[in-house]
C-alpha cells in the first residue's frame, strides 16, 4: 500500500517545494509536469516528475531515490538531458538520453569520483511495448 501512496506523495511535495520558485510567474503559464516510472538493473524502479516550461524556459526534476525527493535543476550536457541536485551535500546526478537513464552520485569533496548507482534505467511505460 505504501508503494501505491509514494507517487502521489511526491507529486505533491513536488509542487510544494517548487511553488516558491514558479509563484512569481504568471498564472496563465503552467509548467507543465510529466511522471515517469523507469526500471533500473535488479528490477529497481526510480520515480523522476519533469518540470518543464520554468522561467527562461529551463526545466528542472525530483526523483524519488533512498526515501527521499531529490529536486535537481537541468545542466549542461552532451547529448541527452543532464539532472544535478540542488543540495551539494546530496549531489545525485540524472542523465538521459531518450528513453533511458543513469543515476549517479558525487560526494562533495574534491577528490570524489562519481559512483553510478543504478544504470541501465528504461522508461517503464516504453519497456513494456
């Protein structure tokens, strides 16, 4: 039951711990929100909300990982869309590139390297076609 409950908790506390960032925008211009469900290796199913159309028409998402929300703003990649969270000390990284994803993780010190935590991440909604 608990499962079922999480989704709908965290939409919720995703749009109440954006509402401070989106509430000097009118209110005409709805960001628009997308939930997706990925299943990463050893059946591990990852929540992300997208967050797109903010101000400057950035994007930004909060991932459901560890029993926590994570909010992450968009960042500069290559190719794909790269995620990295906005509290430093809790510095998770989301990268995707189509229907897939990476999370990672980096510890806030100089000399960290960035661990993957879960890869191999499809859209679970795609994986099931």
């Amino acid at each position: 039951m608990l499962k079922a409950i999480i989704p709908s908790l965290s939409a919720g506390l995703l749009l109440c711990g954006f509402a401070g960032s989106v509430a000097a925008q009118e209110a005409d211009e709805m960001q628009a929100l997308t939930k997706v469900t990925y299943i990463c290796e050893r059946n591990v199913e990852l929540d992300v909300v997208y967050i797109n159309g903010l101000k400057n028409d950035e994007s930004a998402a909060v991932l459901y990982t560890e029993g926590k929300l994570v909010p992450m703003r968009i960042w500069p990649a290559a190719s794909g869309a790269r995620y990295i969270a906005l509290d430093e000390q809790d510095s998770y990284r989301w990268h995707t590139k189509g229907d897939e994803g990476i999370l990672s993780f980096l510890e806030a010190d100089d000399s960290a390297k960035e661990q993957t935590l879960f890869s191999n991440c499809v859209n679970k909604d795609k994986a099931a076609q």
